[in-house]
C-alpha cells in the first residue's frame, strides 16, 4: 500500500517566484495573467477570515509589507 504525500506547494514557497516573473519585462502575458489571478483568489480568500485582535497593526504591518515589496525588497521573516 502506497503512502499519500502532499507536495502541494506553500504560498511562502511560491511568492518570491511569482514577484520575479511579476518582474521580468519578458515574461509571457499568460504568465502575468495567471499569477494576477492566483493573487486575487488569495486576497479573497484572507479577506473572508476574521479579523485578528490588533487589525490596526495588522493594516499596518501588511501596508508595511506590500511596499517594501514593491519597492524591490524582499522581507526576511
């Protein structure tokens, strides 16, 4: 009997590709396309949960976030 192992991939292990195909003048539309959608469907899914306790730093940490992001960093966690 075979075991099931899950190699579904994490979205921490996914975001740093997606940013540099994001990135890349190159990159084939289809791709942007998809990683735009797979973005969306994310941000649908964390705006259905619940709100945390402190939803202002929150905000905060994730506005934070999004712009070193765009501004080419690459936060270490």
């Amino acid at each position: 009997m075979s075991k099931y192992v899950d190699t579904t991939p994490t979205w921490e292990s996914l975001i740093d590709p997606m940013i540099l195909v994001l990135q890349n003048p190159k990159a084939p539309a289809e791709s942007v396309g998809f990683i735009a959608a797979e973005l969306n469907r994310l941000a649908q899914i964390v705006d259905g949960l619940p709100p945390r306790n402190n939803t202002e730093s929150a905000t905060y940490e994730s506005a934070a976030l999004v712009a070193g992001m765009a501004a080419g960093n690459n936060p270490e966690f």
